[in-house]
C-alpha cells in the first residue's frame, strides 16, 4: 500500500485503503469560472472571444500547473475557411509514470441549432456545454495546486469540439481538439485512463453511464461510479446505461487510452440561446469535482 501526506491540506490517501478523502474542491469557485467564461462571449474558433478565453486560460493554467504543453495549429474547415486552434494540456506531478487524464472542450457552437432553440441564428453561450466542464478542470487545478497528487494528473482543454456539424459523414468540423491530440500525443506514458467532463453543470444534474464509455472502458465506469456512490453522490451518477454519445472521448479510445464520458445529456437548453448562467450550479459543479478529486486522491482505477 502506498500512502502520500499533503500537508497543505492535511490530506491523505491511499491505495486501496477504505477511506473518504475530505472534500477539498469549491463549488464556489467553479461557478465563478463559469461567469468569468461567459464574460468573454461567445468562444467561437476564429472569434475574438476565443482568443481572449485562449489567453486567460493559458496565464491561469502557467500559474497552477508544474508543466504546461499548448498545442497550436490551423484548422482547415470543409467551407475553406481557416480556424486557429489551442487545445492546453496543464500537467502536475509531470514525473509520474502513473497518470490519470481529466478533459473538457472550452470553445462554443457558432449557432444555436438544438431542438428547442428560439433563435437558430445566435450563438450559443456555452454555459454548461463548454464552461462548466472547463470550471471543474480549473477547480481541480486549484486543489492540485494547493496538494500536489500522489499521481500524475494530467488537464486537458481542448478546442473546436462542438464546431461543425455531427451529422454522418459531416463530422469533419466537430472534436477538432481531441482528435488533434489523439494524434499528436505529447511524450511520455500512456494515461490510466481517461475522464470527460461534459454538461456537468445543470441544475438538475443526473449522471448515466454514457453508452460508448460502458462497452470502451466498462471497468474504468465501474470505478468512477462506484467511487461516487462512496463519497454519497450516489444519487447523481446513476447506477444506469444512457444512450451512446459521440463526444471527446472516442478519439482517445481509438487510439488505445480508456476513456469515459461524464455528461448529463438531459439538459434541454443544449445548443440553444439559453445555455446561460442561471441553469448551472455550484452544488452540481462540486458534486463532479468531488468525485475528479477522490479518483485523483484514492489512487483508483488500474
């Protein structure tokens, strides 16, 4: 058994031992890095909000991370049209051979195109499709800050997911990030696993096991949620299979890294104007950061 002791925080964990770490991420917080990203404006690709966002995230993560790996590139649409990309990879304890990945998408949809949309010509503020998960990152990027991990813990942000379009055979411009990554990973030892945080602020929040993530990484899911219901978030990650969902993680599956996806897809203001402010939450913002922290304190997951 392998203990560590941060003493900033008077934490302790170890492997395979029966305790509940204490709670440590601020649901506060988080919120707050919700509102600060949606005072940027929309973050299309190719927007001055997104270059703003771009920015504060790179000076925020310099300031948190032991490491910090930014990957730039040009994006080339099936329109022709140009798109400067930034996916932000914060590392801490970046020695660690034992490593575990958290990632979100920061950018939002050009156009408010969901089923309940009541202006498809708008953007789509973003503030639990993109911000909320991007706030979890962040407050975990405080804790980590604060209490070095005992792993490596590795953050991933990353860019162009929610773009173009995800119809069959016009996927080109959606997961822009996650499949640059996936075929540009950076140098060192393959992730544990991997965890998506997506729509995970809604104020209703509740937590299925997303379809994809069961049959690509069933023990990685079993982990996760049975570690939620440890910690007495039970009654938010669901003990039930959800539909399948293309998302940020299928590109890392196929590449071999066992990822799962952590998204409440029941949000009915999805891609639509009305993706504001007031339909997330600090408690379910602190519920899944409770659950990033306890799988990075615990040691879980082989």
């Amino acid at each position: 058994m392998r203990c560590f002791v941060a003493a900033a925080l008077m934490l302790a964990g170890c492997e395979g031992s029966g305790q509940v770490p204490p709670p440590e991420f601020d649901g506060a917080v988080a919120l707050r890095y919700v509102e600060t990203q949606l005072g940027f404006g929309p973050r299309i690709p190719g927007s001055e909000s997104h270059r703003k966002m771009a920015a504060w995230l790179d000076s925020l993560l310099r300031a948190r991370a032991d490491t910090l790996v930014v990957q730039h590139w040009t994006h080339v649409t099936l329109k022709g049209d140009s798109l400067p990309m930034h996916n932000f990879l914060a590392r801490f304890n970046p020695g660690a051979t034992s490593r575990l990945l958290f990632l979100a998408h920061w950018d939002t949809r050009p156009k408010s195109d969901g089923g309940t949309s009541r202006d498809t010509t708008l953007p789509v503020p973003g503030a639990n499709d993109g911000a909320s998960g991007v706030a979890v990152l962040l407050g975990m990027a405080d804790a980590l800050k604060k209490a070095p991990p005992g792993v490596g813990v590795d953050l991933l942000f990353v860019d162009g997911e929610d773009y173009g379009s995800f119809s069959s055979g016009q996927d080109q411009d959606v997961l822009i990030g996650s499949r640059y990554y996936a075929e540009h990973l950076p140098p060192g030892p393959t992730p544990r696993y991997a965890v998506l945080f997506d729509m995970v602020g809604d104020k209703d929040l509740r937590i299925p096991k997303e379809g994809y993530s069961v049959t690509g990484a069933p023990d990685v899911v079993e982990e996760v949620w049975s570690i939620a219901a440890r910690i007495g978030h039970g009654t938010v990650f669901v003990n039930e299979e959800g539909i399948s969902l293309t998302d940020d993680h299928i590109p890392l599956q196929q590449v071999g890294i066992r990822a799962i996806d952590i998204i409440d897809f029941t949000f009915v203001h999805h891609h639509t104007p009305d993706d504001t402010l007031d339909k997330v939450s600090a408690a379910s913002l602190k519920v899944v950061g409770d659950v990033g922290m306890a799988l990075v304190r615990l040691g879980v997951g082989g």
